[in-house]
C-alpha cells in the first residue's frame, strides 16, 4: 500500500520477483522478499543466491516480515529501517510464537512488557497501534492458525485444538466459528479437497479473474493477462484443486462484470468465500458498508471498527483484500486526498471511483 512506484503496482507480485531476480537496489526500500525454507528475508538487492518462486513471500516493509516471523539476512541487513517501538512488537510476537511452538504456557502482558522494558499499558497501546488487535488477541490469532495448519495437515481435529494450546475442545469450538470463519470439521474437509473453479474474462478494465470454493467467490483480481493472474490463483491456493468452471459459473462471472463496469451499481449479493485474520474481516466488512460514490480514509476506517490508532494495520488489511470491488478497497484513499496504492492498479482504483462518483444514486 506504501508503494509509490507504478510499475509494482500494475501487477505487484510478479513485478516484485523481476526487481528480485535483477537484484535492482531501486527497489530497496519498496519491499523485501522472505524465504519459506531458510526463514529469511532480504532487500530486494541482496546478492546471496535466489530461491525457488514457489517459496517466495512479499512483505511491504522489514517490520511486516519480522511480524511474520522471519529473520533479517545477515548480507544485506534489511533490518536496518526498524524503530525500537517496532523491535517491541516483534520481541512480543517472537516469543508468543517460541511459547506456542514449545507448548508452554502463554507469558502474561505484564511479563511481555517486563521482558521489552516498558510498562504494560505503554506495550500494550504500541502493539495495538501495529497490528489493530490487542496482545490476547494476537495469541488467540496465533493459536487458531496453528489449528488451521494442524487441521491442513489432516490431524485429527481434538489434537489439533489441543495441540495449539487450548485447555478443552469446548472452549475452542466457542471460538472456532468466528476465528476461522466456519467450523472446525468443514475447514478441515476444505484443507483436504478443496476446488476451485475460476475463469477469466476481458472487460473495460483489463483481464478480470474471479475464483469460487464450494464456500462462495474466493478470489476478484483484475490485470493485464490471464496466464499472470491465473499464476497468481494457483499460488494462492497452492493445495486446492483448480478446474474449469461449470455451466452455471457463466452467471456468477457475468454479475462479476457487471461489478466492474458498474461498480456499486445495482446491489448484487455475491456469496463470498471471505479468508483473513479476524482483525481483516473486521476491516472487510466495514468496507462493505461504505456507500458508492464515496471515499473514506484509513484513520476515520480505523475509528469505524473501533480502533483508532490501527490506520496503519488497517491499510495493510485492506492491501490484503483478495476480492476486488466485492470488498470495496477501492473506496479508501489518503487523508491528503491522494489515492494511495491498489493491489491491482492505481489507475483502475481512479477508473472505478470515477465510475461509481457518476452513478445515478436514488
Ligand atoms: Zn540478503
């Protein structure tokens, strides 16, 4: 979302793994890369040797990849822009993380705080400002992802709740429904056989792609070629099925379209198959509620669900947003009034905002 570099935005993930792979020390500062098996992550011009694709992740800033649990190179020292505001939120996270991989039990927040030197009510308001959520709600995000995995992986699900630390499979089923976004036994058959049917289709604003579980649509993504966005799907969703769609899909791409040259136009109700932290529903859903025609920004979206210093974890929630015009991140601009980023292209975020400024409203 901070970038300001046109070309990452047009077709951000793959632009990122060219600037990667030419090793352009333009792009320091942009982002950094983080490898799955070694656990590291780098600044785009880092000279060690390059990974495979499949094991590469994008994070805006080295403090988002610390968060995610990499460690910094120690070639290129990526670490370097971290403030040490920031460095206490990721010792926190760190070692909530080391206790939930260790089985202990989870240290208190006065514990947290004593560990980084500062008063709890001092970690506790630097953390929420971070990440959107307070300390309890990061370990509980922690631990239904570690359920999530467990349940991937196809564990039984009683090992899997109690495995992440629950005390009962009571206490967890309470909280399944609203952390995972369904129950337990349905995101487990999901992990195992999951399809996804998706097509792709040219409209007014590009090529448009829209993918459905047996949930509801997974993934809107609008850019300039088919093969790059069916590329990115498939990384998305690397476990899942993917097949061609249907007859019926036909409808549900039609209504999609319909979305695009027409956003906000006719109130259609797409079942969505929505993924994210509960934090990012939250952002999501406020989304939703912001009427066509209308903009917002990250700070008064923040006040809106409650959290009035999280603008910034809320930007990244909305840069997270896999379901373009369906969950409306179009809508939300900088304070400034500039448009700030758009996963697929700042200026089909003007072109959707002026489309929707001229819609008759009644
Ligand atoms: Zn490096």
């Amino acid at each position: 979302m901070t970038s300001t570099n046109p070309i990452i935005e047009r077709e951000p993930d793959t632009e990122r793994w060219r600037l990667v792979l030419a090793r352009d020390a333009r792009a320091d500062g942009q982002f950094v890369y983080a490898v799955q098996t070694t656990g590291v992550y780098c600044r785009p011009s880092c000279p060690a040797r390059r990974p495979k694709r499949a094991n590469v992740s994008f994070y805006i800033n080295a403090y988002s990849a610390e968060l995610a649990g990499y460690r910094p190179c120690k070639r290129c020292c990526p670490a370097a822009a971290i403030t040490r505001d920031d460095q206490a939120v990721i010792s926190v996270c760190q070692a909530l993380q080391r206790a939930l991989e260790r089985l202990q039990r989870l240290p208190s927040a006065a514990q947290l705080a004593a560990d980084v030197g500062l008063s709890a009510s001092r970690l506790q308001r630097l953390f929420t400002a971070a990440l959107g959520i307070t300390i309890n709600q990061y370990a509980q995000a922690l631990r239904s992802r570690q359920v999530q995995q467990a349940l991937a992986a196809g564990s039984a699900i009683t090992d899997a709740i109690l495995a992440a630390g629950y005390s009962s499979t009571g206490h967890f089923y309470q909280k399944a429904t609203s952390e995972l976004g369904m129950p337990a036994r349905r995101y487990q058959r999901q992990g195992q056989t999951m399809t996804i049917e998706y097509a792709t289709a040219q409209t007014t604003l590009g090529q448009l792609l829209v993918a459905r579980s047996e949930v509801g649509v997974c993934a809107i993504a609008l850019g300039d070629n088919p093969q790059s966005l069916a590329a990115e799907l498939k990384q998305q969703f690397a476990n899942a099925h993917r097949v061609e769609p249907s007859g019926e899909f036909e409808q549900l791409l039609q209504q999609v379209i319909a979305l695009v040259e027409q956003p906000g136009g006719r109130s259609v109700t797409l079942p969505l198959d929505i993924r994210g932290t509960a934090f990012q529903r939250r952002v999501w859903q406020a989304l939703q509620q912001i009427t066509p025609g209308q903009t917002i920004h990250y700070s008064e979206l923040a006040q809106r669900i409650g959290a009035p210093n999280s603008a910034r974890a809320v930007a990244n929630a909305c840069g997270a947003n896999k379901l373009a015009i369906a969950i409306p991140c179009h809508r939300v601009v900088r304070q400034d009034g500039s448009l700030s980023g758009y996963r697929w292209g700042v200026e089909r975020k003007r072109e959707l905002l002026k489309r929707e400024a001229y819609l008759d409203l009644d």
